[in-house]
C-alpha cells in the first residue's frame, strides 16, 4: 500500500515538475515528499526524476514509470469519484478548450440552466483557435468541430449542425441573386483557408461547387461580420445568424439547398470521465438537440 501512496506522490511531482508546488497542492511538506520519493526510487532501484535547485524532469525510466502511473492513479481518483456522485452533486473545476464562435452561439446561452442544475462546477475556459495536447495539458475535455485528425484520444459525437448560405441585401443587389448552386462560381464566397469547394444538398441530390473569393480566415464569427458587411456570402450555422435574419441584415441565399452539416465532438484523453466531465458533456448533447429541433 505504501508503493501505492509514494505512486501518487511521485505522479503529483511529475506533473508540477516542482518538489515545491506539487507540495503545496499536496498539503504537505517538501522534505517529507523528497524522501518519500528517494525511498520509491530506492525500492524500484532506477532513479525516475533529475533534480536541479529550480527544475524537475524525468529520467527516462521516470518517463516510463509515470505513463503507467499517472493512468493508475487517475483511475483511482476517478473511481472515488463516480461513487461520491450517487450521493452527492458532482463539483470542482471544469476545464474545456471550445471553439470561440461555438461558446458564444451554442454553449453561453445555456450555461444559466447548466449552473443552476450543478451549482458545484465551476470553469476554466480556453477558447483559442489551437488544438490543445489534452494528453500533456490539464484539460478535461476539449469540443470539436469538423473532421477530426487521427490520434489516440476518445470523440464522443454530440451532435451535427445544419448549415445553410447567407449574404446581406446589399451584396445581393449589387452582385445579383443566386438561381442555382453554379451561380457560386461567380461570386465572392467566404471561405477557410486552402477551402476550395462547397457541396450542397436538396433531398437526395448532392452538387459539388468550386468556390473563390476574396478573403480566406480562420474565424466564422469574422466571416458572420463580413457577410453583414456586404462582403460576400457566408456559409453559417442558422443559430448564429437568428437576430442578423429577423432585423434584415442578412438573407439566406439558395434557399432550396442546404450546406453539409458540421459534426460537433467532445474529445478526452480517456473513457473513464469523472462525474463533472460527464454532467457536462451529456447536458451539452441535450441542448445540441434540443436546438435541432427547434429549428
């Protein structure tokens, strides 16, 4: 059992790379936790961590030993967890990395009902266009959209969101209607970088258009801004764009033909969640298609 307990340690200072901090979050002192570590290393007789005055790394046996461990005592913290959850409301913070435009369409405008149901989770959001290593950094879940590269996470699929084309009255009167999908060909769209074509569907019937314009980015909030603007025809999900229609500042273009929906995923470094992780990611699903079918 004392393995057990040092296991935990050593993982805390492996993580915090600091005898120090991983002491203060442990609540102990740092002497105690360098000799329970000197004793670990001892018993396993390979040294795990390369001490310097300000800095703490991992040997290369501590790199191996911490891969195994760090899962060990995850699932052990989360197993104390998930039991605490049938007596009691899930808390502590909740860590997510999300795309900007899809926390301030999608997520903010639920977050009140979400709060008032689990009162004890509270938040840290990162909502900056990277792709964060969910393996090395501390986040508990990260949110998607579109495809997703190949890696050895977990993508859970929450939900597809409609799309449909939009463009302000002033663009389409001074650049002209559209009648069929082709007509796109001849117009400004606003697209994503290296974005070449867009496929539209109506029923069963697929068309596949190639596309050009004069601005390429990487923020669908700014390509909202520039279809209002009048500077070309937008490709949206239609609740970003509810207040935009209803007030007249953007219509919908080719009415008839929708784009292809984007699929939204919730992606962790593991199966086994705990219990704020899991509230969290199921109440978004349920809002996702509750909102697809309020549509």
């Amino acid at each position: 059992m004392d393995h057990l307990k040092d296991m935990g340690l050593f993982v805390e200072v492996a993580r915090a790379k600091s005898f120090r901090h991983a002491a203060e979050t442990l609540g102990m002192p740092s002497s105690t936790l360098s000799r329970r570590i000197n004793a670990l290393e001892q018993s396993i007789g390979l040294r795990l961590l390369h001490r310097t005055t300000r800095h703490v790394d991992l040997t290369e046996a501590g790199q191996v030993y911490f891969e195994r461990c760090a899962r060990i005592v995850d699932e052990a913290r989360l197993a104390h967890e998930q039991l605490a959850d049938l007596i009691a409301q899930p808390s502590g913070t909740l860590r997510v990395s999300l795309p900007v435009d899809f926390a301030i369409t999608f997520l903010a405008p639920h977050m009140p009902a979400f709060c008032q149901r689990y009162p004890g989770i509270s938040f840290e959001l990162d909502l900056s266009p990277r792709r964060v290593d969910l393996v090395v950094e501390p986040f508990d879940v990260a949110i998607r959209m579109g495809e997703l590269p190949d890696s050895g996470l977990i993508a859970r699929k929450l939900a597809e969101v409609p799309r449909y084309l939009y463009a302000s009255r002033r663009y389409l009167d001074e650049r002209g209607e559209l009648r069929e999908p082709s007509d796109l060909e001849r117009h400004d769209c606003l697209l994503f970088p290296k974005e070449g074509k867009w496929t539209l569907k109506r029923g069963d019937l697929a068309r596949e258009i190639h596309v050009n314009g004069k601005f390429r980015l990487n923020n669908v909030g700014m390509m909202h801004r520039l279809a209002v603007e009048g500077l070309g025809i937008a490709m949206l999900a239609q609740e970003s764009v509810t207040h935009d229609l209803d007030e007249g500042r953007l219509c919908r273009v080719l009415p008839d033909w929708q784009a292809m929906p984007i699929a939204v995923h919730a992606i962790s470094e593991t199966r086994l969640l705990p219990a704020k992780t899991l509230r969290f990611i199921e109440y978004l699903a349920e809002c996702l298609e509750q909102s697809r079918r309020d549509l």
